[in-house]
C-alpha cells in the first residue's frame, strides 16, 4: 500500500499510519527507527537498500530528501503492507522547512527504540552536531560516496563521536577477517606492513590506520594500484613476507612462507549487503574508534613532515 499526503505535518502522517495499519491489520512489530537523508540521485537506491536490509531488521524507515518548490510545506509517502518490511515513510522538505527537518521527523520515531541516521552520499561535517545526527545512537556515514573520499575519511576521523561508523569499515570487514586469520595461524614477529590501493581509496586508508593500532607499527600505504579499491597488503616477516593480492575485485591470492599460493574469495559488496551488515550492531565500535584515532594521529604526522620540508 502506498498512501500520497501532499502538504501536510508530523500529526497528518501520524495519523495516515495508525488508520492504515488499521485497514489492512498490520502489526508494529519493529525493531529501530531508520532515519535516511538522502538527495534524488540517491534516494531509489537508498530506498532499495532500506527495504532489503528491512527483510533482516524490520524497521521504521524515514527517508529525508529535500524538494524545489518554494512554498514551506512538507509531502509525505507512506509505504506498508506484506511487501514492505515494516514501514517506509518518505518525507520532501520544501522551502524555510528544508532547514527544520528534525521538528517533522522527531514526533515519528519509534518510542523506547534506537535510532539509527544514514547519508549515504554527502554528509554534515561533524554528524554527531547534525540536528538529524542528534536524534539517532548510530550514525552510519560513506566517504566513498564523497567526491573527495579521503579527505572525507579524514574529516569523519577529526569529527569522531560515539557512535558514529563509515560504510568504509563495513567494507573492511572481509579484508579483516583475513588478516587477522592470517597472523594467527602464522605466528611470526611482523616488521613491516604495506598496503596498497586504487587512487582515492578511502578503505586503503582506513585498513592502514587499523593495522598501525593493532599491530603497533607504521604502515605505508601506497596507491600505485591498478586494481580496484584494495589491491595488496603485504606483512613482512623475517621468513618472508605474508601476502594478498587483489586485482579484479573479486578473487585474492594469499601466500605465505612455506605454504602454497592459494585462491581466496574476496568479493566487493554492493550497498544493500553493507548496509544490512552495519544494522546488526548498534552498539559503540570500539574498533573502529581506536582506528579512527589511529588515523587521525597518521595525517598529524603526515602535515607535519610536509611543514617540515
């Protein structure tokens, strides 16, 4: 079911939600609150995410986009029934009301629920301070949807608030996963580290300030990769180095002293996998906000020696 109310305000759509669960019977059976600010170039494949990630986590989604008119008013969409997962609720900001977004969207959020906040291309500079940002207990965030993905990476690491994640980390997970197997079932002092990766490539960055904090060493990142995102990341050893390779994206080699080569799955994920895997925790990420600080403390360094010259 899809209900259409043009002008309207937090009570009309309220209202419009409760007499429709009423008319086809459907239960609130929801988990979180998914608060999604989005612009029309992104909003159907944000929409499509939310609804796959919905199947797993069922939710109450508010998509936030803003609209041309230039009278303040607010149109709504309500989106229910068997085929949706939970409830879909998209809201057009038009006019003054665009910079007022919160006063609309605070009134629907589940009560005694979390709230999550995504912006899945641009984002505030310190989303934690956002308006939208202060209403939700996870704020999930892409770099690599910035035309800039590092210095957006760098901007998430300076503005660090509980809470906060980057779809960045998410896509980290495999690569992770891998070389924490790696080192355990390898044990052997590590010397030196190197990653290597595409050009703007926020997850080269990011993987690097996370090996720096875990293995407590410098790491080099390089981006003479020709490959898509992360295309090597090597582990010196004083028997030889640990090794993965990546060049299509999808399958890795991984070698290391004394052990055959061997082809490894290391697929790139679309965004609805992401998403779904980042709605699975919403609780704080230690992890990530130590690497974060890593990070931080690896551009210092950076501008420093670049003063120095």
């Amino acid at each position: 079911m899809i209900i259409t109310i043009p002008d309207t305000n937090a009570t009309g759509i309220h209202m419009a939600l409760v007499k429709a669960r009423h008319n086809i019977g459907v239960a609130s059976s929801m988990v979180f609150t998914m608060i999604v600010v989005a612009d029309m170039r992104h909003y159907d494949k944000a929409l499509e995410a939310c609804q796959d990630a919905g199947r797993e986590h069922p939710s109450r989604i508010i998509l936030v986009t803003n609209g041309q008119a230039e009278a303040d008013r607010v149109d709504a969409e309500i989106r229910l029934g068997e085929e949706v997962p939970g409830e879909i609720i998209s809201l057009r900001f038009h006019g003054q009301l665009a910079q007022h977004r919160d006063s609309v969207v605070l009134p629907l959020l589940l009560p005694d629920s979390p709230v999550v906040a995504w912006w899945p291309a641009s984002a505030p500079e310190k989303p934690g301070q956002d308006p939208l940002g202060k209403l939700a207990v996870r704020r999930i965030t892409d770099a690599m949807g910035s035309s800039r993905p590092l210095a957006a990476i760098e901007r998430r690491a300076c503005n660090y608030y509980p809470g906060d994640t980057d779809l960045t980390w998410t896509r980290l997970t495999p690569w992770r996963a891998l070389l924490a197997a790696a080192v355990d079932s390898y044990p052997a002092e590590i010397l030196d580290v190197r990653v290597e990766g595409a050009p703007e490539n926020a997850g080269s960055m990011l993987l690097a300030a996370w090996l720096e904090n875990r293995l407590d060493l410098p790491v080099e990142r390089s981006e003479a990769g020709t490959g898509i995102g992360i295309t090597q990341v090597t582990l010196k050893t004083a028997n030889g180095d640990i090794r993965i390779d990546r060049e299509d994206g999808r399958m890795a080699t991984f070698s290391a002293p004394g052990l055959p080569r061997r082809q490894i799955a290391l697929r790139r994920r679309d965004l609805n996998a992401l998403i779904t895997e980042e709605l699975r925790r919403l609780d704080v990420d230690d992890i990530f906000a130590a690497t974060m600080k890593t990070l931080v403390q690896r551009c210092e360094r950076r501008d420093a020696e670049k003063a120095g010259k």
